[in-house]
C-alpha cells in the first residue's frame, strides 16, 4: 500500500512559469486600468450630483422647532417588571 503523505516532485519548465508570471501581471494591470477607468468616470458623475443636491434638494428645514433648537418629545412611559412579562407570555401559570 503507498504512502498517503509521500511528495511527488514536479518540475515545471521555465517558459511555462514566465508565461504565468506574464498572465498575472496582464490580469493585474487590467484590472488596475479598469478600476482608475471606473473612478475618473464616476468622480464627475458624483461631483455634480453632489452639487446639484446641494444647491436645490439639501436645504429642508423642521416646521415645529423651538427657537434655542431643542426639541421635546413626550410619551407615556410604564415600568414593567421582568415576572410580568414572564406571566403575560405564558398565561398557563
């Protein structure tokens, strides 16, 4: 029976590992022109949006303010013990 852990050497010949090595660096470049393409493409785009929005959609103001800027929201608020929870949850007990 062999070995499962015996290591088989494998030689590689050279013009194969340039060949690799050219792949990467292509795929690499490519894919770096694309991402700059993407960015100087979008940067315009954003900027005048960004403008726009600034200019006629980013100036909303709340009707209901009080003069010093504090705002006060009321409620009603109980108190609710962790027990009654329990009992309200399971109404078997």
């Amino acid at each position: 029976m062999p070995d499962p852990y015996q290591m088989r050497i494998v030689q590689i010949p050279r013009w194969a590992l340039v060949l690799a090595g050219l792949a990467a660096a292509a795929f690499a470049i490519a894919l770096f022109l694309l991402s700059v393409t993407v960015f100087l493409v979008l940067l315009p785009v954003i900027a005048i949006a960004s403008g726009l929005y600034y200019l006629f959609g980013g100036k909303r103001v709340a009707k209901h303010r009080k003069p010093n800027g504090v705002e006060i929201i009321e409620g009603e608020y109980r108190v609710v013990e962790p027990e009654r929870i329990e009992r309200e949850r399971d109404p078997r007990s």
